[in-house]
C-alpha cells in the first residue's frame, strides 16, 4: 500500500527521534568511561598547558556517540523545526533522568551470593568486587546527572535557534553553513555549563579549570563537527529520496517558517 504524505513525514519524525534517543541515551549511560583520544591514534599524551593546568585529549566515552545526536538534531531542525527539536528533547531528557532513576534504584538492589562470586579477578588475577563494580560504573554524582541534563537542553534549544537565524541568511542553500555552525556554537555552551555546573557548583574545581578542561572538549567537538558534514548531506539524500525532493523541500519550508524565536 502506498504511503500518504503524512505517514511519510510520521515515518521519517519516529525513525529520526528513534536515531536520537537512543544515541543520546547510550551516550550518557557510557560517558563514566573516560579514554586518551590521542592513544586511539597512536599518539603521545599532548601535554597541552591552558590557564596554568597541563591537559590531554582525556574524553568521556559518550563523545563517541554525541556528534549523531548533534546531526540528527539538524536533520530533524531541517524538516521539522524548533517544535520537533523540542519534543523530541525534552522527551529524551525526561527518559535519561528515568534511566538513572532505574539504575540507581538497581544499585540498592542487595546482590545474589552466586552472582557476587562470578568473575572476582581481571585478565592479570586481580580481584575485584562485583557489585561494588556494578555500582561505580552505573552511577554519577548528582552535579553530572544536573550538568548533563542542563547542558544537554540548553545546547539543543541553542543549537535550534542559530539554525534558523542562519537560514535566513542562507535560505535552502549552503546547509553546512547551518548545521555545522549552529553545531559549534550550541557545544560552545554545552561544553561549559556541564563541567560547571557539576564540578564548579557541586564540585571543587575551580573557575581557572573549568574553563581549561571545557576548552579541550570543546577543540575535540569542534573537529568532529567539521568532519562529520558529509553524513549531514548524506541524510538530507536520503530523506529527499524517501520523501521526494518537492515534498522534502515543502517540509523543510514549512518547518523554517514555524521556528522563529529561541523558545
């Protein structure tokens, strides 16, 4: 049976805020993980000095994931605008706050005697607790949790509301100019209110650290972003192909005409 245009564009809105839930969500649940960025490509520790501290390209392992949830953002700002970037936001941010409720609530969980005697030593016959293991890796103090969630929807709106402004400049031409722009902008934010506020505010960093760590993610973001472009154009391809380059075009209109203002 052939598809109405509005099954279509349904379609094409659940498998794209599938895409972005569920890359945002994993993200947060792996980003306890921290990893040399430099190791990954065989090279040594930068070493880099900003604000009087010496820093690596040490990164959570959630950035892995978060530059698909930046580009599905922009495809979604494309051709459903700042009401389907914000529903699909606000959604994903109430499903990670349940998913730490969950986990949190599973650390409380007393362990079976069985269970805690699996696996008690490593690959080098160190042992190790399991259920304290369990523990460390699934929770995050309560400045991250309010630092990720903040920064995660300060950064959407954000990125939102320099995509349009940069549309009407651009008009439906130079959609790199739009997405990768409102891209680095919005993680410009995201990059620093995370780290503020759950080490700053909740924490015992001081301002000159913050500012020194939030610069080297944000380096890192930056080059990503620029990297990763051609998926953007490789989405709107395929979308344009699903959708038809006449009704992609009349959706993409009509979202730029609904989005005015950041909220």
């Amino acid at each position: 049976m052939t598809k109405t245009k509005e099954q279509k564009r349904n379609t094409l809105f659940l498998v794209l805020s599938g895409i972005f839930l569920t890359n945002a969500l994993v993200a947060e649940m792996i980003g306890v993980k921290i990893f040399s960025a430099e190791a990954v490509v065989g090279l040594a520790p930068a070493h880099l000095s900003i604000l009087g501290y010496t820093l690596d390209f040490n990164l959570t392992a959630g950035v892995v994931l978060w530059p698909f949830v930046f580009i599905t953002t922009d495809i979604i700002n494309e051709y459903f605008g700042k009401e389907g970037v914000k529903k699909i936001s606000y959604l994903t941010a109430l499903l990670i706050a349940y998913a730490f409720v969950v986990i949190f609530i599973a650390t409380l969980l007393p362990p079976a005697d069985f269970w805690m005697d699996i696996n008690q030593t490593d690959g080098s016959g160190n042992s190790f607790n399991v259920n304290y293991a369990f523990k460390t890796i699934f929770t995050q103090g309560l400045g991250i949790i309010l630092g990720s969630l903040a920064a995660f929807l300060i950064g959407q709106l954000l990125d939102v509301f320099v995509f349009h402004q940069l549309r009407k400049v651009t008009g439906s031409k130079y959609l790199w100019v739009r997405a990768t722009g409102s891209t680095l902008v919005s993680q410009l934010i995201d990059s620093f209110v995370v780290l503020f506020i759950a080490f700053f505010v909740f924490g015992n960093w001081p301002m000159e650290q913050v500012l020194s760590v939030g610069l080297i993610n944000y380096i890192y973001k930056f080059g990503v972003a620029i990297l990763l472009t051609p998926l953007i154009y490789a989405g709107h391809y395929l979308i344009d192909r699903y959708l038809g380059l006449e009704e992609a075009s009349e959706l993409s209109e009509e979202a730029a005409a609904k989005s005015e203002g950041l909220f």
